[in-house]
C-alpha cells in the first residue's frame, strides 16, 4: 500500500475527505442553527436509510438510558405511537430518498413535531411548502462520506431538546483527531490500526458486538459493502450464544471480529472470554478491535472512523474503486419514487 496505490483505485479520492472527517466535524457543530423549541417531547423517531439511518442508530445509543423513547425507521413507515409529542427526525443526505420523504409525509400529516436534514432536493422543497424546519448540511463527496457533517450538525442542534453534554461532543472530537493521526492516509505502515485491519480481512467477514456498539457493527457492515462491494454478517454477541454459535459446527469460510467496549458489562466480558476460549479450541482464527475509553459518543465515533477507513484500505488492496455504488443505482432507478411534493 503506497499513496500511488490509493490514488490509483481511489480516482475520486474518497480518503482524502474521511482524512478530515475531525476538522468536518468540528467545523460542523460551531455552526450557527435556529435550534427551534422542541419541549415537552417524549418521543423521537430518526428516520433514513444507509449512512442516514446510522446517525438514527448513533442517537439511539446516545439516549437508551434516558427517559425518551427512541425509534429508528429504516423504511416507509412511521410506528403507531406517535403523536404531538413526538419529535421525528428526518434525514437524506440527497434529500431525494423515497423512503425517508414518505416518513416525512406521514409525520407532518399525523401533527409531529419534525426538524429535517438534507443538502437540499425534494425535501427541502416539501418542507418550504409546509412551513417545516429544515436543516441544510453540507454533502462532502456521498452520503456516507458526510457521516460526520450530517451527526455534529445534528447533535448542535439536538443539544438542548435532548440534554446532550457538550463536553462529550468536544471529547469525541479529540478522540477522532488523536485517532485520525494513526489512520490517515499519510501512515500506510504497520502501525496503522485500519490498515493492519485491511490486511486481515478476507473471505467472509461477521462482526461479534455487545448492544451498545451495535451502531459501529452496523455502519462497518454498510461500508464494507459500498466501499469493498463484499459480503459481510454481524450478530449480537449475546444472543450468538443461543444460536449463531452452533454454526461453527462446521468448517466455514467466515472469518470472525470481536468488536468490544473497553469496559464493557461483566456479563458481556463473560462471554467474550468464554466465544474466545471456545474459537482458539476450534482453531478458529479471530480478529479482536476495542473502544476507546470515555463516553458512549466517543466510543461510537472512534469505532466508525477506524473502522470506516479499514473497508477504504481493504478496497484498495483489493483493486476496487471505493466510490461507485452502481447496483445501488440500478435498484433506485428500478423502484418507482411515487413521493410528490
């Protein structure tokens, strides 16, 4: 791996922008927003697909010890419960996404209380015709790429409606700048943490994870497919012990990545050590990758970065141009967008 090498199967140079994912995203929370008044609010619901739907997962990690109740739709359709009390959140990084416009619809014609996000498109037209706030955040390459423009956006101006400590915000930004002088594209050494990963991954990967990262578990698993164009599993660590694990039983082309919190639950230690044991009997080669200490914010983003830029490398390496997503493109184009504004 060499910067000749990235350049030649990065034409688009996707890693130069996940090189300042840490200015990105300290940029994006000093902006200035009209934060609105969102009180009284008990509900949330995230809304969108991809990259969109893993902020939607980063925000549920955030508030699942708080009193809010917190959905995450991946889909067309808006959960039941909702009410003048719920505050749907609503983001597409093209503002042309059909599933997201459709639960910004349902929102608005239900009486929720809706704030959305997009660098423009359909959704930002809907929401000027019906006086809804709409947020404009920039895209930086795609919409994965702009991950972190869209999340501190985000948590700027979800600050207050959902008490979100700016000290965690700023110590998460620290965490990525520390982080990004380890991963950046001017390191291809052997002390690369996403590099040394990229280098192991082969065949078929499954990501092992505890409830708390699922976030991270999910986001590595979208972007290996997008960036590498692979197949890859994950499964909860936990309830792997009451079913996945008798699939290795068999002799199998998976490869298995424990993803673990630093000072993750006894319970959740427990069985990490016990699935370790049980690989190293089978001759079962694993791959281990830990948090960070600090928040959960922290965590989360750490993980993402690192492993985010493991799925660029591993795209390099194996002589894939990361950008592209044409079968993506082929489904959008097949699937009739039957939104109208």
């Amino acid at each position: 791996m060499n910067i000749s090498t990235l350049k030649k199967y990065d034409p688009q140079e996707m890693h130069k922008f996940y090189d300042q994912w840490p200015q990105i995203a300290k940029e994006s929370f000093e902006l200035k927003f009209d934060c609105g008044n969102f009180e009284k609010i008990n509900h949330i619901v995230f809304a969108g697909m991809g990259g969109s739907g893993t902020i939607g997962d980063i925000f549920s990690a955030l508030l699942s010890k708080t009193n809010i109740h917190v959905n995450v739709v991946k889909g067309y359709i808006l959960p039941q419960t909702v009410n003048s009390k719920t505050l749907v959140i609503v983001t597409s990084v093209s503002g042309n996404t059909s599933e997201t416009l459709s639960i910004l619809d349902s929102a608005n014609k239900k009486g929720c209380n809706i704030i959305a996000f997009s660098s423009g498109g359909n959704m930002k037209d809907y929401c000027l015709k019906n006086k809804i706030k709409h947020v404009m955040v920039k895209k930086y390459h795609s919409p994965r790429t702009s991950l972190v423009s869209y999340l501190y956006s985000m948590l700027k101006i979800l600050e207050k409606p959902i008490n979100i400590k700016t000290y965690d915000v700023m110590e998460s930004i620290k965490v990525l700048q520390e982080l990004n002088k380890k991963i950046n594209s001017s390191n291809l050494s052997d002390n690369n943490p996403s590099l040394k990963l990229a280098n192991w991954i082969s065949e078929i990967p499954i990501v092992y994870f505890p409830f708390g990262l699922d976030a991270a578990a999910t986001r590595f698993k979208n972007s290996l497919q997008e960036n590498a164009k692979m197949h890859i599993m994950k499964e909860d660590v936990i309830e792997a012990g009451h079913n996945g694990i008798m699939a290795w039983e068999r002799e199998s082309i998976v490869k298995p990545i424990l993803l673990q919190g630093i000072d993750d639950n006894i319970h959740t230690k427990e069985r990490y050590k016990v699935i370790k044991e049980f690989f190293k009997k089978n001759q079962i080669e694993f791959y281990e990758i830990y948090s960070n200490k600090g928040s959960i914010l922290s965590k989360l983003v750490y993980l993402i970065y690192l492993l985010d830029y493991a799925t660029i490398y591993y795209s390099i390496l194996t002589e894939t141009d990361p950008s592209p997503v044409k079968s993506i493109d082929y489904l959008k184009n097949k699937v009739k967008n039957i939104f109208f504004i």
